[in-house]
C-alpha cells in the first residue's frame, strides 16, 4: 500500500516587476510499499495561503495520485 501526502511550501519570490512577495507551492510525497519516496513540487502556485489550503485538504482527503497532481493544480487556478 502507498501513502500520498500534500503539503504547502511557503517561498519568497523576488522579481523585478512587483518587487519581493510570499507565494505559495504544492508538494506530494508519495511512499510506496519498499520505502522508496518520490517527491514532487509545483512553485508559485498561488499566493492566496486559503486557497493553497483548501487544495491541500482536498487532495489528501481524496487521496489524489500524484500523477494528476499538475493537471489538477492546473485545473483548479
């Protein structure tokens, strides 16, 4: 049996147009039945910390396959 688990990743982005601002990124890590670990990361997804919460939940409550994680986000902004 694998485990899927989300999580937020808070970053600072610095840019030359709108200057230094927090945005929010999405990371599943998926541990398989022999241990070995796979992670993913999407950055800058979004810098609303609800919205990037509600993604969260909602992906560990429906248990998303990590294969669909960037359509999904994709989908979803």
């Amino acid at each position: 049996m694998k485990s899927i688990n989300y999580k937020i990743i808070e970053e600072t982005i610095h840019s030359e147009e709108f200057g230094e601002y927090n945005t929010f990124g999405l990371q599943v890590e998926e541990i398989t039945n022999n241990d070995q670990c796979e992670i993913h990361i999407l950055h800058d997804v979004t810098t609303n910390k609800d919205a990037a919460t509600e993604m969260v939940r909602l992906f560990n409550e429906e248990q998303l396959e990590a294969i669909h994680f960037e359509e999904v986000v994709q989908d979803m902004i």
